[in-house]
C-alpha cells in the first residue's frame, strides 16, 4: 500500500513545492508522511462536507487546491467550527496535501492544463519563470560521465526537453595534499598536476541543494572544487499564467461560446475592450486583476481569469485588453480533472481510488 510520502513525491514532480510563491502555504498540512494511503480525495477547498464524503469514500489523504491553514492558528478549540474540521481529521486519520501556486506557476500544472484545454499554440508563461545557476565543476579525467549522469538524475543539465545538457573542457588543475588528508590523486607533501575536465551546466535554482548533495556523492575528491554563478535569463515553461494563440482566429461571439462549453457557469462576465474577432489569448487561473498590464504588454488581446473588479474592466477598456471572468472556483476547478488524470496515470496498476469532490464549494448564489 501506497504511503502519503510516496504520493507526495508523485504530485511533486508535476508541481515542486520550490516554485510556491514566498507567501503561500503548500504541502502535507494535515496527518504524517508514513500513513498508508486507502484513497484519495480531490477537492478545491477543505469544507466539513468534504471531510465526510472523505470519510464515506473511505479515502484518507484528501489533496487540495486552496491551503486549509493559511494564517498561522492562534487556538486549536475544538469547540470551534473549525477546531471541529481539525479533530474530525485527526480522530479519522485523514491526511490533507496542498498544491497551490506551485501547481499554478508548474510547467505542466494549472494553467497549462488550461492553455490546452483552449488548444493554444506555443503557449508561454505571462510572468517570469524560475530563476537558473551555472553550475561549473572539476572533475579527474575518467569520471566525468559518473559526475554528469549524478547531477542530471537530481535536475541539473536540462535545457527544454534535452537532458544531459553540459559543456566540456580539459585542463590541468593542481593541489598540495597537506597532513590529515586524503587525497584521491598524488601525495602528502607533493603538489599534484591532474588531468581534470571542467564541466558547466545549467540547474534550476530551486534544485541547488539536491544536485550539489548528488555532485559531491558521486565526485571522487575528498574536496570538490565547484563554483555557482547567477543567470540572467529564466525559465519559459514556468510562471504564472499563459500566452499563446488560437488554432485560428476566431468572431468574438463564437470564442464567448468556446468559453462557455470550457467553463459551464452561468454568470460569466466580460467587458474591458470591444472587439470583433480574437486571436491572441492569454488565461490565468484565480486572481488576476493584478496581470492586466503583463498580459497586454506579452501580446494579449483577451485575458480570462477571475476576481476581476469594476477598476480591472475599466483598465482593460484603457489599455486596450478584452476579459473574460468564468469565476475562480470554475477555473481553478478544472484541474482537478488533471489531477486525477496525472495520478490515474502514475497508478494505473495500484488498488488505489481516486475520486473529485462532489462537494465542491460555489461561494455564490
């Protein structure tokens, strides 16, 4: 039987909680890493009504879109609502795991579920991606190849869909083994003249610590001379959001009415500019009143998110950008679906259910 652990590693390859935004709270919130797992529950919120389809399921890790504990908790009276929510969890065994900006900003998360569900050609973040180092290490001639393939497995060397992505010279590096060492090559007291290749490669920044870990596991010096340099460019396939084009361009009514067989909500709302026909889109999942400008300013000419207010519509209608508001739980709701899909996927042999919320919350009338 599968262990929280073990799932958590599973749903972190699609959405590294390195890429949450600093303000945010995500991973295992709620029970332990070794609890086995009987099922899964997906839901966008953790209400009393999701803990007791939970608790009918049988499933006990429930993975949420929005963290339960957001501010830090000043009690834990169980008398409370939601001191209630927390015991009903704990005296059930059920575990809560969290992915939130994380799944959003991830190269195949939210909103690049989104851009394909709209089929959107060469889909781009909005905002900046993470940030990469250069990683640049000596290695003795003959365990180069050792060195590369350790720090590749831990996510250094990756360029897109290419792995293994480095650049290679050799050179004589040199060292005096003082008492107390150890030294691999040469001898105590007498400097060494080593044939070393020098090896550079690009990590992501949030993967330093796992790849230098692997770096000096697989190097054979006892000292290991590497250095780290800042990058000016950043990722394309993660960030907020996404830009890309329409298969073809499109009437406006007939993109509203694409919307709509998307995201089945009745109270959609658009405004911002006026336009007859569409062809460059751009979409962000939750809250983006705040990316009106990055949206317009990356090529936009229709952004759909949600939370938009009475000012955000009125700077569209400046700025010359079109909106489109399906609501934040219908956007956000669709990756759910991906998420069952991603896990369906990962267990395909495992006695494991895997079931959405049917409880899932519409803070509207």
């Amino acid at each position: 039987m599968l262990t929280v652990r073990e799932i958590a590693a599973v749903l972190e390859k699609l959405a590294p909680v390195e890429l949450a935004e600093e303000w945010d709270n995500v991973g295992l919130l709620v029970g332990r890493f070794e609890e086995k797992v009987n099922g899964i529950l997906l839901s966008l919120d953790l209400t009393p009504e999701t803990v007791e389809e939970a608790k009918t399921l049988s499933s006990n890790l429930i993975i949420t879109h929005h963290p339960p504990i957001f501010r830090p908790l000043k009690n834990l009276r169980l008398d409370q609502p939601q001191g209630h929510l927390w015991e009903e969890l704990i005296k059930n065994g059920i575990s809560v795991y969290t992915l939130h900006t994380n799944y959003d900003r991830s190269a195949g998360g939210l909103n690049q579920y989104l851009a394909e569900l709209f089929h959107l050609v060469g889909p781009q973040p909005i905002t900046e991606g993470e940030t990469y180092l250069k990683l640049v290490v000596f290695i003795p001639r003959g365990y180069e190849d050792v060195v590369m393939e350790a720090i590749t497995a831990a996510g250094a060397g990756w360029i897109g869909n290419y792995s293994h992505c480095t650049f290679q010279t050799g050179g004589t590096g040199t060292f005096l083994p003082r008492e107390g060492t150890d030294p691999f090559l040469g001898k105590i007291g007498s400097i060494e003249r080593a044939d070393e290749v020098r090896l550079e490669t690009i990590i992501p920044a949030r993967t330093k610590g796992k790849v230098i870990r692997a770096l000096l596991t697989a190097h054979p010096y006892e000292e290991v001379a590497f250095d780290l340099y800042p990058l000016a460019q950043q990722s394309k396939t993660t960030g907020l959001g996404r830009i890309g084009a329409l298969p073809a361009e499109m009437t406006w009514n007939d993109f509203i009415n694409s919307v709509k067989e998307i995201f089945p909500w009745p109270h959609l709302r658009c405004g911002g500019f006026r336009r007859e026909r569409v062809r460059n889109v751009a979409l962000l999942g939750g809250s983006g009143g705040k990316y009106l400008q990055k949206a317009k300013a990356v090529g936009a000419e229709v952004l759909i998110t949600s939370d938009l207010g009475y000012h955000d519509f009125m700077l569209g209608k400046e700025i010359g950008l079109s909106l489109v508001d399906p609501g934040h739980h219908v956007m956000e709701a669709k990756g759910l679906n991906q998420l069952k899909e991603y896990l369906s996927r990962e267990y395909a042999g495992e006695d494991l259910s895997i079931s959405i919320s049917k409880t899932q919350v519409n803070p509207y009338f």
